[in-house]
C-alpha cells in the first residue's frame, strides 16, 4: 500500500477479532516506524509500552471509565505512550516559544503507529479516554500517560465506512 492507500483505508477500529494475536514482528515495524517519527530537535519525548496478555487487559480496564472504550477488551495490543522529558535543545525552544512541542511529537508518533498498522492490515484506536493514574501503575511509568492505541485485526463485521471530512475548502487556503 502506498501512503495515499493507507490514508483512504485507515479507519478507528472498534470491533477486533479477539482470537487473533497479532505477530511480534508486526509490532516491531509498528514500532520501528514510530520510532523514525520527526519530533522538535530529535528529542523524541516519549516512551512508547507495548501490552499484551494480562496487561493488556488491565489497561483495557483503565480506558473503560464511564462506559467508554468498551471494545477495547478485544483489541490483543496496546500500546500507551507517556510522556518524556525533552532534550535539552526542544526544552529550550518550548520555553522561549511557548509552545508544547511533546504533545505535537507524540501526536505525529501516533500517526506513525497508525499508519504503520494500517499498511499491516491491522486496525487501530486512539483512545484519549483513560485512567491516568492506573496505567502509570500498570506500566510502571513515571511520565503522564497521554495516549493509549487499541492494535489488533479487525473483526470482519468491521468494514470500511466512508470517510466523514470537512471538505477541502474549509481547510486550506492558499496564498
């Protein structure tokens, strides 16, 4: 699949195949792809933990809150990605441009995973609904969790709906 591909065809998946692993070695290209992904100054704030199994489930639990995210028991992978302490460099530039470079980074990450898993013929969920708190204590993390993504082979019922997008005037202007 080329870019464009995996564009039309990514969508938020919230109907896994519950009894289909996925393989190691298509997360270690999830992550490897995420781990190329431009961050401010190569600082790469982030940490990206990859659950399975039992843990995987507890942090399912932890996205459940309020009825919420209740497929996410079915996804076999998530992977949570906390946040890290800037380099040096991206600290400096954050402070004097008052801007959060770690939330842009960890959103291209994201983009990265999910493309990645896309072109995989897996699907995938950013969840942003969460208990902070227990997943730190799950994954044992000293950062703030900021994001947890559901990975997994969609079920079959789980087709491709068509894409709701503003239309492409009320998002770019050129000058």
């Amino acid at each position: 699949m080329n870019f464009s591909e995996i564009a039309q065809n990514r969508q938020s998946c919230r109907k896994y195949n519950k009894d289909m692993a996925v393989e190691q070695e298509k997360l270690r290209q999830i992550i490897e792809s995420a781990r190329l992904a431009p961050s401010a100054c190569n600082s790469q704030p982030y940490r990206f933990t990859v659950c399975t199994g039992e843990a995987a489930k507890q942090v399912a639990k932890a996205t459940q809150g309020m009825g919420m995210n209740r497929f996410s028991s079915d996804a076999p992978v998530l992977i949570v990605i906390s946040e890290e302490p800037y380099n040096k460099t991206a600290a400096l530039g954050a402070k004097v441009k008052h801007n959060d470079y770690r939330s842009i980074d960890i959103g291209i990450a994201a983009a990265y995973i999910t493309a990645e898993a896309a072109a995989q013929n897996l699907g995938s969920c950013i969840l942003g609904w969460f208990d902070n708190k227990k997943i730190k204590e799950i994954c044992d993390l000293s950062g703030d969790v900021r994001l947890v993504i559901a990975i997994g082979y969609p079920a079959e019922e789980d087709v491709l709906r068509p894409k709701k997008r503003k239309d492409i005037n009320e998002l770019v202007t050129y000058k």
